[in-house]
C-alpha cells in the first residue's frame, strides 16, 4: 500500500514525498561483475554501458568557483544560466519505481531547492540498516553527451553507510552544478571540493563518478520513453582524484579491487 503525504523538510528545503513503503533491503550487496571490495563491490575500470554508448571514456576534472580569498562560490552557482524547470514525467516515475524494486528500504522523494530558490531537483532516499541510498529524479532530462550525433541521459546516486542527511544535501549539490553550471558527468569524472563543502576536514573531498556496482541491472535502464545511464558519486582524496586523472579511473578502481577498499565508508583512509 503506498500513502501520499505532504511536508516541509529542514534545512530550508520545500519537501515532498511521493509514496512511502517499508522493504527488505535484499538486491544491495549484489555486485555487478562479482567483485567485492571490503563489504561492498567495484566495477572494473571506468567503462559503464554510458561511457560505450558515448564512445568517449573520458577524464574530466571539475573546479568550484571560488570567491575572493580562494573560498568555494556555493551560494551563487550561476546567475545567468537557464531557469531549470521540474516536470514529473512517467520516466520518472518508472525511475522511482525502479528504485524501489532495486533498493527497497521505506524511501521518500523530497524536493531540494538551491540557495535561490530558482531551480529544484527531486531526490530519492532510502534509509535502512545498511545507511543512506540516495539518488536524482529528472537529470535524466538533460543531454550529457560531448558527441551531438549521440544523446545520453544519466541520474546520479550515492550509497554510504552513514545515516547521515548531509549526503542528500551533496547529491542536490551535484545536480545543481549539472543543471545550473552544465557540467557534464561520465565515469572516470571527477568534481572537486564538493565533497569537503559538507563534510569539512574530510580527507574525501573530491566526488568521482563511476557506474553503479552495487545492483544487478543499474548501468542500463531502459525506462518507458527512454533508456539512462545513472553513475555513482564517490568521495575520494586528492591523492585518489590525482591518480584517477591518469586514465579515467581504471587505475584508481583497480587499486580499489586489489586493497579491498569499502569506498561506501566515507569516514575512510585514502587508498593511496
């Protein structure tokens, strides 16, 4: 049974959800390509099903805007791109309900404004025993394709084993860059400091992003108008973000496989 409700989430956000359930938490340590890393699972090298389909595993380092004194520019992320308008469309919500057939878990979607209350993007949580899975709703909206013969659409997710709403407010974060600054996201990608904003003295605070690993399925989905290629934001340390920078990440998600890194402890040590 699923129940409408209505509410204002903190932290200045205008929220809502859209249905809430409680579930087993059964598909979240199944990995990908049977390759487990501490509690968890990697994907081998930054070659996702979005990165063949785009023809262009490419490594790209994103830089916040910084203010005078060498400070991050959070508030004001851009004043002159397009107003972003949410539309709640059946790819969304067949991406909701994959989600939840996927992680399970009692979930919600809550809306995330920016700081200007200009532009918003719906993002789905999930808590269970196992931490935080969250994940965006409607990026999939937007081409992230460097190739104009070629679209490619993406959602971004977080899993940590933290229980932590700060998470949620660094996946909005993520997706207003995308939305508002159009930067472009493919695995091997790396956003700096956005991970340091949230989570200060954090040895993690970069953000790289690589296919999903965790679930069976989740590189490629095919929704009812059209298919995604949703990737997953890791922190990693600047050590990490200097040695993915060499070759799209293989060499940093192997180092991973070989050291049995649980890249979902984002209290973790650098791997290197």
């Amino acid at each position: 049974m699923s129940v409408f409700i209505i509410r204002v989430s903190r932290h200045g956000m205008v929220g809502y959800i859209y249905q809430t359930v409680a579930r087993q938490y059964s598909s979240r340590t199944r990995c990908k390509r049977s390759v487990r890393v501490g509690a968890g699972c990697t994907a081998l090298g930054a070659d996702a099903d979005m990165s063949e389909q785009a023809g262009e595993p490419l490594t790209v380092a994103y830089k916040l805007p910084t203010l005078p004194g060498g400070s991050p520019l959070r508030t004001r992320l851009t004043d002159t791109a397009t107003k972003f308008e949410m539309t709640t469309t059946q790819a969304h919500k067949d991406w909701v309900s994959f989600l939840r057939n996927q992680i399970g878990g009692e979930f919600a979607v809550t809306k995330y404004d920016d700081d200007e209350r200009t532009t918003s993007i719906p993002i789905y949580s999930s808590q269970t025993e196992g931490g935080l899975v969250g994940a965006t709703v409607g990026l999939m909206d937007l081409d992230q394709s460097r190739n104009p013969a070629v679209q490619i659409r993406t959602e971004i997710l977080i899993d940590t084993r933290m229980d932590d709403a700060r998470g949620l407010n660094l996946l909005s974060t993520i997706a207003f860059y995308i939305i508002k600054n159009q930067w472009r996201v493919s695995p091997g990608t790396v956003f700096e400091e956005i991970g340091g904003m949230y989570f200060p003295g954090t040895a993690l605070r970069h953000i790289y992003f690589t296919a999903p690993y965790q679930w069976d399925g989740m590189s490629k989905v095919v929704l009812s108008d059209r298919t995604i290629f949703p990737l997953i934001a890791i922190p990693i340390s600047t050590a990490e973000a200097n040695l993915a920078s060499q070759d799209a990440g293989n060499a940093l998600e192997s180092l991973w496989d070989a050291n049995r890194v649980d890249v979902l402890d984002w209290n973790r040590k650098s791997s290197v």
